[in-house]
C-alpha cells in the first residue's frame, strides 16, 4: 500500500495482526525508493529490535582501555557515528576511537 499511495508519513504499528511493524518497515524499506530517512529507519528499528543483554564485566583485553576510551567504543557499537556523539567534539572523538584502534590491535572501525 505504501508503495502505492506514495505517503509522505507513514505511521506503523508494531504488533498489527498477521505481520508485525519492524517486517513491514523491512519490506517498505527494500523498495526501489524507500520512504524512511535512513537515521529515522536506523532508529525506529532499534527502539523495537530485542538486543541482547551486555556483558556485565568487560573482556580482559579491554582492561587496557581508559574509562573514556570504553565509553566511546560502546557508543560507536551501537552504531553511532562520530558527529552523533555527542558528549564530546568530534575531534576527541577520533582522539579515542584512534587510541583503541592502537590498543587493541584493530585495523578498521568495524573490526
């Protein structure tokens, strides 16, 4: 239907009988113009995606870390990037990200 009415909101509802919300974003999402800002989809499908519960003690390699450096790993993790973090400019950002790069032995931001 979205792809039909070409609506510029779409209101979804995420336990609707026969599907549920975050499906139907993924299909609306998979058209050739989907309708949904990427941040806006990136953000609705983490509010409502079931996540694992975080370890409650850090692995021994991150022991090397300072407690700045785990805070901004854990913020990258979630899939943020430098400029949406922001409890810290952007250039202190990369400070940290290069720092735990070194640290732990990373070649890529992904790793």
């Amino acid at each position: 239907m979205a792809a039909t009415a070409g609506p510029e909101v779409i209101l979804m509802d995420i336990r609707m009988p026969g599907t549920d919300g975050i499906t139907a974003t993924r299909r609306i999402l998979a058209a050739a113009d989907p309708p949904f800002a990427p941040t806006i989809t990136r953000r609705l499908i983490e509010a409502y995606t079931p996540r694992p519960e975080p370890a409650t003690a850090p692995p021994p390699e991150m022991a090397i870390l300072t407690t700045r450096e785990c805070e901004v790993l854990r913020l990258v993790a979630t899939g943020l990037s430098n400029t949406e973090i922001l409890v810290l400019s952007t250039a202190t950002i990369k400070t940290h990200l290069n720092r735990t790069m070194n640290k732990l032995a990373l070649s890529s931001r992904a790793q």
